[in-house]
C-alpha cells in the first residue's frame, strides 16, 4: 500500500471498526458521488491522513448511474486522490463481502486503515427497469420464466407457510417490527408506523406478498471505517471488533436448489462465522430482510430460532428491540431501506453503534456481540460478520 | 470460508501461482460466461475440491453484457455453486487489483486457494458505445469536454515526443515490436505482422495515433489459481512466487494533475513493490500498453529506463525478447488484445510462463523475476505486481 510500507511478514491477528457513518436512506436528489461523500466525510475529515485504501461497496453505478470506475471517483470526490481503491461486488451482499475484503487486506498487512463505502443511487430509475436490472443476477433459466427476486419471496411465503404453518400475520408482523424500529432511527428511508391490518390490506405487490413487505427502492450511503488490532485505540477508546466471518455461495440456478426454505448459503456462512468468533449466540442480528419471510427464514438459517419457529418469536415479541433476540432493530432493509452497494455496511454500522451503546432509543441492552448477515440474490451468497466489544 | 475452517491467527507469509490457462483473445461468438469457463476450465478440472473463493475480475457485465452478479455466475457455469465468490472492479485495472486482493485474502488465512478469472466480452457493442462507456470513467469536467481515453493518449504521445525529442517512428515501433510478439502468442488477438511503414500509414485514430497503434476492442478470459505457499507443492512443482505487490492511485479529474507524462500511481506502485519484492529490476515487465506511448511512459515511471529514454531502448531492440529489458513479450494490450477485466490477470499469467520456462517461441531466456502492470484509467490506478522463481 501507498502510506504505510510495511515488510510482507507483518500481520494483524484482528481488524476492528473504528467508526460509521451513514447518509440518510430514501429517495434522494444527490448523485450517487454526493451520497457516498456524505457518509464517508465524517470519517475523511478526521482520520483522512490516516486512511491506506477505499474499498467501494457498489453493485450498479454502470446501470443506475451511468458510470464506472466508481471507486476512484469517490476517492478523488473525498479529496483522497492518492489512496487507492477498489470496487468489491457481490450484488446485495457486496457490503459484508466488501468488509470481508478489508478485513483481509488489514489482516495481511497489505493495509492497516480501510475506509469501506457502501453506496447506491438508484432512485433514478423506473421500478420496473430497476426489477429488470437487479433480476439480472439471476441463471438464463430463472429469467426466461420471467422470475424476479420478489417473486421468488413470495414463493418462499407460501412454502414456509404451508411446511411450517406459520400465520400470514407473522409474516406481515415483521414489516410492523421492522417499520417501528425505523422510526428510532434518523437514517432510514421510512418513517412511518403501520399496524398489522394496513400491511395486510396494502397493495398486493406479488402475492401472498403486500406492499410494506417488500424493501423499497432508496439511495443511500454507509461507511466504515477499519483498521488493525494494534492501531485501533489511536482512533477511538470503544473499538468494536471483527470475531469472525464466514463466506458462503450457492447456485444461481435457483430453480435447481433441493429447498428454498433452508438458504444453504446463510446456513454454512453462519456456522463458519459463529465457530471462528467463538460466539455460540449473539445478542441481536441484522439480518437481510429483502421480503419480510427472508427474516424468519434467514433467523432459522443461522441457528437464532430452531426451524419453523422464528414466526412464533416475531408474533411474541422475541424479536423485538426488548425481546431475547433483536433482529433488525435499524429497520432493516424493510424500512431502512436497501440501497444495494449500501445495506451490508450499513448492517455492520448499526452492529456498530449497538455494541458502542450509542443507537438511542433502539438501544440493546448489554449487548456484547451482534451478527449482520450480508445476502446476495437469493441466497446466493452469503457473507456473515460477527462483531463482538 | 468454506471448505477450510482455520483458526483466524493462521496467515501466510507468502503466495504461490500454480496455474494460469487463457481462453483466446479476440472477437468471439461465445457468451461472457462462455469465454470465463474456457479460462477456468483448466484449472477447475483439475483442483476444484481445493478452491475456497472466485474471485471474478471484471469492469462492465451489466453495461456490454446486461447481466450482473457475474461472480456467483460464472461459480455456478463452473459447477463450483458452493464456492463463495466476489467481483473486484478497477477498470482496466481490474486484474491487478483482484490479484492483489486474492493476495491479501491467502496470507490472511481468510482463504487457502483462490481462482482468479479475469473475463470481458465487449464485441456485442458498437466501437462508439465502448468507448462513450468506458470513458464514464473519467471527471465530469473531461467527459463534458469530450475526452476520452484515446484522446488523452494522443496527447500524451503529442508531449512525450515534444519534451524528450522522440521521435515519431519510436511511438509506431512500440506496435511493430508488440504485434510481432502477438504472432508468437497463440492466445493473441492480433495474428499479423506489421512494418514500420504500415503502422505510420494506417488509420488515423486521434492525431497523432494510428490504428496500430490502440488497443482493440476485445473479447476474453484469463485465470490464475493462486495458494499459499505451504501448499503450493501439492499443485505443482514449479510454483511462481508473488514476491511484492503495490498499490496506487491519482486524481480521477486528469486535468488537474501536475504533470502527464509522470503516471504518478505508476512511479508509486511500481517503488512499493519493487522495495517489498527486494527486486532492483525485474528481468522484463508485461505493462499496459492501451497506447504506443503508454508503453514508454510507464517503462519510465517504473524505473526501468530512464525518464525520457525509453523510445531510445524500442528503437535499438532493447525492448525486444532477446533485449536488455524485454516489454510485452505476449504481444500486450496492443496485439495480444484488451478485454478490460482479463488484461491483468492475462499479464500475470504471461509472467507466469515466463518464469516457468513455457513461454515457447516468446521465452525470455533465464527470467527468474518479472513485473506486471495493471492500471486503470489513464493512471487512475495502478497495481503493480512482482513475481519470482
């Protein structure tokens, strides 16, 4: 790396976040550039000096935004012209994989300070070209039967609903979890308090699925920054520390998977991240909430709830902000918003500010450990990062 | 990762290329996804129980192809659904960066093999449409002026020549030198021969650069499968050892740099890993050679020749196979072709060959260290990478 030259054989047994930043999520009039800066200005202006590389979070700027080469605009956007930088993508998952990436570097000594901006304007374009566009991920197979995420999910309600006999209002009492939670939080996209009758009768998008169901579509803008171990207190006295991550795949050939209800992926990065971070049970998640029964089947996947019962949680309370195991509490994508490049880091933002008990009145008491789950696709990808004080 | 759960205070000091295949560069019929299988095919046939991570290096899928997601695509073509995967973009940098992050992600222990498959398939579009594409790249203020990445070659060549006395035929031998190489390259776009003559009398491009003299607009693949070096015997008994890495940027907005004939990323990549790597002057460098020009500036900024002599070196054979400082011994981006994403990964492939004594007609003789350049932009970015037996 350009600032610090460092002999090869140097590394960190950990990386730690040291600080996140977010824009406000919603439909935005700044451009994709402006959205990235307003994050990661926070960040630049303090510790600017001390940053080695920019790994940019973005999935679309060619498509949404008609430009490329993103990563290097924004550093010379952030008056960092001279730090390199790299774009990482991994779809909606391409924030926990950036993550992965920069936690790498560090651990490497390729880096010691990486500053991670996840970034999507997308708000520009029509809602049907943005399905189109997004459902580009998908194998030749899925798209010629006309498939889309959304549809998808809700093709995985009806399964979950019938193998496990879950009620459509647990399903439903997730988007009224998901939309309380965002009204805590000033960076969300949606600030509004629905009940489980107005997501039920909402406008059917697929069905069973309903309009508050489904994440809307934001611009927005997260960044973090990390750095190792052994420089973490020059930066801040509450650092927050990567435990432990896992990263895991499966087809893209949805439609050849043995079951849509077990996210094979978000089940083997789970295990993989929990095992690595010594961590049998963390005190809340971020999970990637896409369609409101990816929670339920995302909570089971890794192990928060045993199979078929997290409906049964949600319905109760468990899943509140008060209850045995938050899940969500920024909003989630739900509510908060899912600006593609931008979700996974902002999950690792709100972990963040949980763990430094500094997320106001979404706060988790005495949380020690949080989990966000980074989702490509459909499952397929999955990268996990458990965090930990 | 997935298939080698390892404590997370496991790192390596080094890592190994143990294998490098290429599909054949050109105008191909073939899909994306087509073209990276017939690169990683190779090597998946052989290794694939033992790949952790895809990483897929590529700028413009959803712009020339209209997919996205192309990593978790091109596991899945592969048969490797269970692999995780990422993308890496930095443009035409894109090799270089991806190679280095494969880098990090081994010595972090985070993976132990990585394949490395550098695609683009650009043909689909019209040369116009390449071009406007690949130049939202640039600033604002140089696309409003209508710049482009020819275009600020040709001005570069117009003040190369006027600042050093070069003279005209050293820019146009660049491309003699680089397609007779190419013949000597069956994986090469370009299979023709040309004489001084007719690189000075072909086609003008952007005064004073000729057809011969850029980069044609290319389909192809290359992939590396990269380890640690604990376990590079097991794959092969000839593995070529990343000795350093460097990585650098400059200003996106080109106007405003000092000084264009300096390629400052370059000077500084170029210092940082030839300083890691121990290697005064690596025995012949692949480099990016988009233009004829480009070719002589970076040998500089690289400290290969000295500033403002390299066009000498061209026109005395000096950077001929048999010269003191072999360039492009695959032809280069010039002849061999430049399929943006693939270039990186295709330059390290050739180092590869080089130093394992498999270069055929093209072998350098007694290479025990070779320098690649992968850079973005018009020295946007810079990733130099310095291998050895």
């Amino acid at each position: 790396m350009l600032n610090h030259i460092k002999p090869i054989n140097i590394v960190y047994s950990m990386t730690a976040v040291v600080s996140a930043h977010f824009s406000r999520f919603g439909k935005r009039s700044e451009s994709v550039l402006e959205l990235a800066a307003e994050s990661a200005l926070p960040i630049v202006r303090k510790s600017a000096k001390e940053i080695d590389l920019v790994i940019v979070s973005n999935s679309y700027s060619g498509e949404f935004n008609g430009i490329s080469g993103i990563n290097n605009l924004v550093a010379t956007y952030l008056s960092m012209d001279d730090v390199p930088s790299m774009r990482v993508d991994n779809t909606s998952g391409s924030g926990g994989t950036a993550v992965l990436a920069a936690h790498s570097i560090i651990r490497a000594g390729e880096a010691r300070t990486v500053l991670v901006v996840g970034v999507e304007k997308m708000s520009d374009r029509q809602t049907r070209d943005v399905t189109s566009i997004i459902s580009s991920l998908l194998g030749e197979r899925e798209r010629a039967t006309g498939a889309s995420l959304p549809s998808l999910a809700a093709l995985l309600a009806t399964i979950y609903m019938r193998k496990y006999s879950a009620t459509r209002e647990s399903l439903a009492q997730v988007a009224v979890k998901n939309h309380r939670n965002a009204l805590l939080n000033p960076y969300a996209h949606i600030h509004k308090a629905v009940s489980l009758d107005e997501v039920l009768s909402s406008r059917t998008i697929i069905e069973p699925l309903r309009l508050y169901e489904i994440s809307p579509i934001s611009d927005g803008a997260a960044s973090l920054l990390l750095t190792s171990d052994e420089t973490a207190g020059s930066f801040t006295d509450k650092p927050v520390y990567i435990r432990g991550t896992g990263f895991a795949s499966d087809s893209a050939f949805i439609t050849s998977r043995n079951e849509l209800t077990s996210l094979e992926s978000v089940r083997r990065a789970g295990a993989v991240a929990l095992k690595r971070s010594g961590v049998n049970r963390p005190d809340f998640a971020e999970l990637h909430d896409m369609a409101t029964v990816l929670e339920l089947v995302e909570a089971e996947a890794l192990g928060l709830f045993k199979e078929g019962e997290a409906w049964k949680a949600v319905l109760s309370g468990g899943t509140d902000i008060g209850g045995e195991m938050p899940l969500n509490t920024s909003g989630g994508l739900n509510s908060k918003g899912h600006p593609i490049g931008a979700s996974g880091v902002a999950q690792i933002g709100e972990v963040f500010l949980q763990l430094r008990n500094e997320a106001g009145q979404r706060q988790v008491k005495n949380a020690e450990t949080g989990l966000a789950l980074s989702m490509a696709g459909f499952g397929n990808s999955a990268a996990v990062t458990v965090l930990g004080v």
